[in-house]
C-alpha cells in the first residue's frame, strides 16, 4: 500500500481548536449493518514499531522515514485502544493508539476525529502502517505521509485514514486505563531511548502533584499556553494547554491531586496534555491569597533593604530577572568573576494580619553555587517584623537541592503567631568574598483563614 503525497499542514504540538458539533451515533461497520468486522491481528506491537524506524542518528532533527513491508513481505499491522480524547479541542488531529508496549500517535487531517470510531475515545482499531511513513516532528515519534516540503510526517488525509484504521471495537472510554507514572520515573526515561519512544504519547497520571501556578488559567483565549505542575521534591513538567479548548477560561486548582493526560515530547522535554478537565482530580478550589507577589515582571510592591554597602562593582544584591521570571539575589559579579561581602532583605509592604486566626505564607525558590547545602541554609533565610526594626527568622520546610536551578516549592510558613499584629516580612540573603551562591525567588503568597 503506497501512502498518498499530499500538501499538509501540521500543528506545532497537538493543540487546536474544536469545532461544535453534534456528534452521530457510532456504530461498526458490517456488511448487513450488524457491525460483525473480520477481527484483524497485529503484525508488530507498537514500540516494536517505534525501534524499528526510530533514527538515533538524525541527532534532533526532524525526519520522515516510509514504512515498507516486513521481510516476509507481509504489511506491518498495529492494533490498540484511542486513548486521546479530541472532543474538547485541547487535542488537535491526533490519535493516539495504546496495545500495552507503547502508544502511536497519528496526525491525521480530521478536525472532528471524535465523530467517527476510527478516531473516537475508547475505540479499539487496527491500523495498517505499511505506506505510511514514521518521523520525528520536534523529538516526539509520530506517523503520518511524507509529503514534499516537510520533513517531518505530515498529516494522513482523511479518506486514506478511514481505509487504512479498521475499526475493531466500538467505543467504551471505561475501558482507558492510564499508566501511574511519577516526574521522577519520567525524567530518567529521557537517557533510555527505549523507555523514551515507549512512554511518549502514552495515557498517564501523575499523583501528589501540584500546580505551580494555581489560580491562572488553563491558558489564554486562541493561545497555546504552557503551565507545569511539580512533585513534593519540586520536579516539574509542563502541561501544555490550548486557548482554543472548550475549557481554556478555568481557573488551575491549589492543593495536591492527580493530572491525567497524553504524555508528548516535545525539543527535549516531556509535555502533558489534558483529554479533558476530568483529568485533574482531588484537588483544592483556588482561592485568592490574601497577599501574593509573582515576581514574574519587577520586584512588585517588595523594597531593597542592604545591611552591610554594596560594593559599587556589585551594584545591587537583590534584582528582577527578566529571563527568569524572578527576584535574584547573588554576591558573585561574572564579570571579574568575585565573590562580595553582601547582607540584604527583599522586603514586603506592611500587611495586615489583624483580622485572621491562621496565615501561611509560601513561594518557588532556588539556589546553587553554595557552598553546601547546610551554609545555603544559613544564608537564606525567612524573616517576619512588627517593626521594621526587628527581625525574627521563621523556618523555611523545603530548601532546593543546590545543584542547578531547580525550582521547589518552600511548603507552608506557619505565621499563624503574628495574627492579630501588623507585619513586614523579607527574604534576606547573605554571602562572603570567600564564596557567593545565588537565589532565586518567584510565586510568592499569603493566605488567612479568619
């Protein structure tokens, strides 16, 4: 079977648009309407598939390879359950095919996939991959045509999908079952390529998990938006949301649950996307803090407070970092690469506690180039005044691991003492001319409880 060339287009990602519809009752086809079909067998499981074609050479780059017939001159036939939901619009012309090895995604041109069983969540078809071609677009494994101009594989035309993918079951979303994976096991796959190709596209559900940003958006109207979520340890993956989805406008949920969705790839990190809402359970409603500074675009409403003078080569300890999106504190200068004596508060506005019964307050850091984590430890430290004048150091539960950047979350501060006061709190950083680590600080906030 000789794959059709055809001019494509292909989305970067899996994210779309949807259109309404109302969706037909599916049924299998059968010669006398019964829906009997002649059961096709697999010739080849899917990561079986992915070995065979997957090209370890082409080092990154994108590439679409035809799939021939096997030696014995037989096709190369896979058979699987969809597993990608494309009714909600945040999968876009994929499908997604699970037998239990691995999942293939198909980039098919097809915007209402959900309206027939060949693209429908919880159906089980057979696909005859034989004349199709299978490629990288952006590291992430995927079948499609080869089509001149790309190169990559580009999208299966409509008809030849609906002769090529045979319907074998009909329906039955009860039957998807996710594999329960953690960021942890994720992120050591990307140095296997085996465990690579095998877990890329797969249903999975991430528990004990967080939104690093609750309370924004899915992600912004018509945009394609990138949000994360993290483990305890602050390990983060992106999810990858659509503003053309038909739940773009919803607000991210606080607490620790469960996110289920495809598991993509996408240039060197693995990206989640959500079939639906119903993928994010056991969490917390957002609600708004009672104080809250991102950091993301200034200092905000937060004063440099200097202890001891700054060097004027050193200029300031404490700045926004436009590119990373945060408050940065650091006594090395690259420059004349030295390390300065510095002691510094990023300090809050005045915040009014006297109303509440219990406040906690927590926010994203990272640290590296300390000298251990234990000297990290007392140079970054968490402070609360009544004052202005007098400072008292208040624990801080989780430090980062000071290798790399990694951002963690700090876990909730207990200012539950200083209810019924009016307070400032800062963060203060510390170094020597003897060694100079760095801090970072983003998603800072205060809740109360009256």
């Amino acid at each position: 079977m000789a794959a059709a060339a055809a001019s494509l287009g292909m989305a970067a990602g899996f994210t779309s648009c949807d259109d309404e519809g109302v969706m037909p009752p599916v049924v299998l086809p059968g010669a006398d309407g019964s829906g009997n079909v002649e059961v096709v067998e697999p010739t080849i499981t899917i990561l079986e598939l992915k070995e065979a074609f997957y090209d370890a050479s082409k080092n990154g780059n994108d590439y679409s390879t035809v799939v021939g017939t096997k030696e014995d001159g037989t096709d190369y036939i896979i058979k699987g359950r969809i597993v990608s939901n494309t009714k909600t619009g945040n999968i876009y012309k994929y499908v997604m095919v699970e037998d239990g090895t691995s999942s293939m995604a198909f980039s098919v041109d097809n915007s209402k996939l959900y309206e027939t069983v060949r693209g429908d969540y919880g159906a089980v078809i057979a696909v005859n991959v034989t004349g199709l071609s299978l490629g990288t677009y952006r590291n992430n494994l995927i079948c499609g045509v080869t089509t001149e101009g790309y190169d990559y594989p580009a999208r299966i035309p409509k008809a030849m999908w609906e002769e090529i993918a045979i319907p074998q079951e009909i329906p039955d979303p009860s039957k998807v079952e996710p594999y329960e994976v953690t960021i942890a096991d994720v992120l050591a796959y990307k140095n296997n390529t085996t465990e690579l190709l095998r877990w890329q596209n797969r249903l999975v559900k991430f528990n004990d998990v967080h939104f690093t940003t609750p309370g924004l958006t899915y992600a912004t109207a018509g945009t394609n938006v990138s949000r994360y979520f993290a483990d305890e340890a602050g390990k983060q993956l992106i999810l990858r949301n659509s503003g053309s989805s038909q739940w773009w406008w919803e607000v991210m949920p606080d607490g620790t649950g469960s996110i289920t969705g495809i598991l993509g790839y996408y240039s060197k990190d693995w990206q989640m996307q959500l079939n639906d809402l119903g993928g994010v359970e056991g969490f917390t409603p957002y609600i708004p803090p009672f104080f809250a500074e991102s950091f993301n675009a200034s200092l905000g409403q937060f004063a440099i407070e200097n202890l001891l003078p700054v060097d004027p080569a050193l200029a300031a300890v404490w700045k926004h970092s436009s590119q990373y999106t945060c408050a940065i504190a650091t006594g090395y200068l690259n420059t004349d690469r030295k390390n300065y004596d510095t002691d510094s508060r990023l300090v809050s506005p005045e915040l009014d506690l006297t109303g509440c019964a219990k406040a906690t307050a927590k926010f994203d850091h990272a640290g590296n180039y300390f000298s251990s984590v234990d000297v990290m430890k007392q140079q970054l430290t968490f402070e609360v005044s009544e004052d202005g004048q007098n400072w008292s150091a208040v624990e801080i539960p989780n430090y980062p691991s000071n290798s790399g950047f990694t951002f963690v979350n700090s876990g909730d501060i207990d200012l539950s003492a200083y209810c019924g006061k009016r307070v400032k709190v800062a963060f203060r950083y510390r170094s020597t001319s003897a060694k100079a680590g760095t801090w970072e600080v983003n998603n800072f906030s205060i809740n109360v409880e009256k």
